[in-house]
C-alpha cells in the first residue's frame, strides 16, 4: 500500500533487462507474522511494517521469468 506521503524516485538500472528506469521508495505492507500461525485470533487493527518497493514498468514485464504481477498498487 502506497501512503500520501510516500516518495517514489526514478531509477536507471542498466543491468535489468538491458537497461530499465523503475520507481523506488517504501510501501507498507501486512505483518502476517502477528498472526503467529493460529488459524483464528481475536479482531485487531491490521499492523503494516514498511519495504523497499521496486516498480518495473508494464512494457517489460513480459521480459521477466514467470512470477507474481501487481498492476494496480492500493494507496
């Protein structure tokens, strides 16, 4: 999840794919690790830990190996 103030700068990586700008910064993200592998717990607020974000470009995803693809980044 991208917050307001979250700041994304460009980046050229001339090692990915033969050359490539992306986007950097930090997300938040769920901790899953709250739910300490219990199937139920009681309700609480989400906790979100930030990380590094890395956006590669649409147009060169389909020069990657197979793997997970998020278009859309909820904010």
């Amino acid at each position: 999840m991208l917050l307001e103030d979250t700041a994304l700068a460009p980046r050229f990586d001339p090692a990915l794919l033969g050359g490539v700008t992306v986007l950097e910064g930090r997300a938040a993200v769920l901790d899953v690790t709250a739910w300490a592998g219990a199937l139920y717990r009681p309700a609480q607020e989400p906790i979100c830990r930030t990380t590094a974000l890395r956006a590669i470009p649409y147009y060169a995803w389909d020069n990657r190996e197979a793997g997970a693809m998020t278009v859309w980044v909820r904010r």
